[in-house]
C-alpha cells in the first residue's frame, strides 16, 4: 500500500464534495494487511501537507482505539470473530510508535501520545516488555529532543498505573522507576539553567511524571533519605528562580500558558500533594507516618519559606500565574495545622488575610467585564463552587477558614480590619472592597458562630451593613448579598434566635 495514495484519499476527506466517498474507501481498506504502518509512514513523512497528517494521525488514533484489543473472546459462538489489527501491524507499531513521538510535530504528537496510551494499557508489560529498554535508550542521549520523546512516553506508561492500589504496581512501574528517576534528576539538572523554551518543555514533563508517580503512592525508593532530598531541592529551586523576560512581556492569557509557570505549577503541584498527603503526622496513613516526621523535621519550614516568598512578590504587584497562586494557597492551608510550618507562617497571617486574601475576594476589573457582558455568567462563575475549584479566590477562601478556625489570635485582628472599613461613611467606602469585606465575613460565618465573642454581633452586623445592599445601585453587591452573605448570615441569625428560645 503506498502512502501516498493514501494521502490522496485522507485529503479527500477534507472536501465536504468529495468527503463521504473518501470515508468509504478508507472503510475498505481499513482491515488490509499493512494498513496501519502505511498511515504511520504518512503521519511522519514531511512531503506530506499537514493537515493530511494531522488528519491521518487522527484517523490512526480511531483505528488504533477501536481496532487494537483482541476481540476473539467478544465474538458469540457461530458468529464471525469482529475485526482486530493484524499481528504484523500491532508489531511494526509498537517498534516505531516511540520514535515517531519524538520526531512528530506536536500537533500529530498529541494523537500518537493518545495511540500509545492505549496500546499500553492493553500490552504493557507482558506483550511489550522491551518498551522501557527504548526510554531508557532515548533518555541518555544528550538531546532535548530525544529527552522530551522518552519523557512523554514513560508519563503515559506511569499513568497507567497511577490509581492502582501499591500491590498492582510494584513490579511494574514502582521498581522501573527506580532505576529512571535518578536520570531524569540528571537530566533536570543539565537542562535547568538553560532558559529556552524547549528546556522548559523538558522540565515541565518530568515534573508532571513525578507528580503522576507520586499522586496517590509513595514508594520507598523516592522516600529514601538519600533520593528524597535531592528532588526537594529542585522543586524548591524551580519555585524560586525568576521566568525570563519572554514570559513577563507576554500577554496575560498567554502567559499563564508559558512552560516557565506550568514548572512553577507543577512543581507547587508536587509539594502541596507530598505535604498534604504524606507529610502531616496526624493525618496520614500508619504506612507514611515515619515519613511525616521525616518531612516535617527536614523539609516543612524551607518549603513554607519558600512559598511565602512567593506570596510575597505576588503582593508587591509580581504577576504570578493563577494556578501557581492556587497551589501556594493550598500548601499554607495545610501548614496551618503543622506546628512547625505554623511557627513560620504565623509572623505573616494578617499580612496574607488583610494584603493578599482580601484583595483576591474583592470585586475585579475582569469581574465587571463579565458583569456588564453576562450577568447570568457572573453568577454561575462567582458562585459556583465547581467553577470556581481552581481559581486563587477559592484557595484563599479554604486558607482563610482554615486560619481562622484552628488558630487562635487570627480572626479578631481580621474583623477589626472588616469592621475598621465597613464603619467608613458609605460615600468614601469603595464598593468593591465593600464587597471583598462581605465576602470574608459570609465565608467565615460559621466559624463567627462558633466564636462567643462574635456571634452575638452577627445580628447587629446584618442589619447594618449587609440588609441596606439589597437597595445597592451596584449589581454586583446585590449579587453578593443575595447568594453569599445573607444566606449565610440569615442562618446564622436563625441559629442564635433559636438558642434564646424564640
């Protein structure tokens, strides 16, 4: 079968004339013999225009998806067995789908990515033992290129397994990864102080194997106290170095896209889960409760000095990604209930509350955008708290009831603050900071319940500040009173009213 043939009838499919002839051709020849590495020699060949490729790649992705598992066992007796890949086919794929990978523009990357990680999960790694023996082949080149291949590739492998209990995993993935990870650390390494964007690239993908690797298990050979160290101080060191000049002069809806923040991201990522998940004695599994003291002792206080910092030159007018921005709220949240880290954050809460939370729940220039473009939309965004998940507001909201429900001594300084800007005569009161204040006291009502010295003035509160908005010129704090404060706080009256017997 030539590919250029096929070339011919996969650029048909690109006429909306000629489209559903092509359609059926494909149809007879999909189950020829030498099908599939015909498709593949197209994808990559470079005398081929790209949209074909991209066409065919897609087209290989389907074909691969519907066609590769072995459906003999599906078929019912005395019926014909559904049609599956050639044996020849399936081999010549699985020795060239990694090399294509790493030569494919991305656009036809993504679709081969999609075709490998099906055919891992069907033959890795009884029918495809020799798979790692290639990554590992590809990582010791000394070529980006190369390196970025063999990481995309062992991520889809470590996907696999990712939400497999420990058991299911050990032989498989967890003693090959052993043997991987102090490459890729070596590789990090020799890529970090180059500052081009396919270094970064790099970079972003092994952090986003390491976080796959480690999302739901930690095995012993990443928490050996020889190995684990090394890791922290990358991620630390990813977190504090400065993105270049390319990625501050560009557009904001771009450069939250850039690889420079997404190894921000991921690397934040990384520590908010080992944090989280395995580093808080109290709160972990008997399993890792040996490695909660271990991080806590070594590495608590660095990580939260470190995020801090961050925190801090987003306070000082620094753009800092969203997502990045999310993650450090999410890692000070946990390290509110962590002595140690506690010692270390506690100098700077007000500071973080009154400078960096408030603001963040304040009406926005992008708010009114979408206020003045869509209401409805405001509303669902704004008060919805699965589209608000990932968003810095919401990080902050869980940092802000965390902080001040477990600690003593943060949340009167913060209402003297609410209380200090909502007493301001209505004239000089901002309506947007007004609104930032509602929207702490709302999110922070019930532990306002559970606290003596203010449930008794939440009633007071209400009727000052909160009833007179439903008259509000500004939408946006009707909106807010509406959906958020007085829902909250009328319940909480309701609470008090029915304590005193009325």
């Amino acid at each position: 079968m030539d590919y250029k043939q096929l070339g011919e009838v996969l650029a048909a499919t690109l006429n909306p004339q000629m489209r559903q002839a092509a359609e059926a051709r494909l149809h007879e020849i999909i189950e020829v013999q030498g099908f599939i590495p015909c498709l593949l020699q197209l994808v990559m060949s470079a005398d081929i225009a790209m949209p074909v490729r991209q066409a065919g790649s897609i087209y290989l992705k389907n074909t691969v998806t519907k066609y590769w598992k072995d459906r003999q066992s599906d078929a019912h007796p005395g019926e014909p067995v559904p049609f599956s890949l050639h044996a020849s086919d399936r081999i010549i794929m699985k020795e060239n789908v990694v090399e294509a990978i790493i030569h494919a523009p991305e656009i036809v990357r993504v679709q081969l990515l999609l075709c490998l990680e099906f055919i891992v999960r069907y033959d890795y790694p009884q029918q495809w033992s020799e798979l790692l023996t290639k990554v590992h082949k590809y990582l010791m080149e000394n070529n980006y290129q190369f390196c970025l291949g063999a990481c995309l590739v062992l991520h889809r492998v470590v996907k696999k397994y990712e939400f497999k209990p420990a058991d299911d995993r050990l032989e498989d993935i967890d003693k090959p990864m052993a043997h991987f990870l102090p490459i890729l650390l070596q590789r990090f390494h020799q890529v970090l102080p180059d500052e081009s964007s396919l270094s970064a690239t790099v970079q972003k993908h092994i952090l986003k194997l390491f976080f796959s690797l480690v999302q739901f298990h930690l095995h012993g050979s990443i928490a050996s106290h020889d190995v684990f160290p090394k890791w922290m101080a990358l991620f630390l060191a990813v977190l504090e170095r400065p993105v270049p000049h390319v990625a501050v002069e560009a557009d904001e809806d771009v450069r939250a896209k850039l690889p420079w923040w997404k190894c921000k991201r991921y690397a934040m990522q990384i520590l908010c889960r080992l944090f989280e998940r395995y580093g808080t004695p109290g709160n972990v599994s008997k399993e890792y409760r040996k490695f909660a003291e271990y991080y806590v002792k070594n590495f608590s206080v660095a990580v939260m000095e470190t995020t801090l910092r961050l925190l801090e030159t987003y306070r000082h007018g620094s753009w800092v990604s969203p997502r990045v921005l999310h993650q450090a709220f999410t890692y000070i949240s946990t390290g509110v209930t962590v002595a140690s880290s506690w010692k270390v954050l506690k100098p700077h809460i007000q500071t973080l509350l009154q400078e960096i939370v408030f603001p963040l729940m304040c009406y926005t220039d992008d708010d009114d955008a979408l206020w003045q473009e869509d209401p409805y939309e405001y509303i669902k965004i704004k008060f919805d708290v699965y589209e608000e998940f990932v968003s810095p507001v919401s990080a902050a909201y869980i940092f802000l009831n965390q902080s001040t429900k477990k600690r003593k001594d943060v949340l009167k300084p913060l209402m003297l603050f609410c209380h200090s800007l909502l007493s301001q005569p209505a004239h000089q009161l901002d309506p947007r900071k007004k609104d930032g204040i509602l929207h702490i006291v709302g999110s922070i009502a019930e532990v306002l319940m559970e606290k003596p010295p203010f449930k008794n003035e939440l009633e007071g509160m209400l009727q000052a500040y909160v009833l007179p908005e439903f008259r509000s010129p500004h939408g946006f704090l009707r909106a807010r009173v509406c959906m958020h404060t007085c829902c909250v706080l009328c319940l909480s009256v309701c609470i008090v009213a029915l304590q005193r017997g009325i």
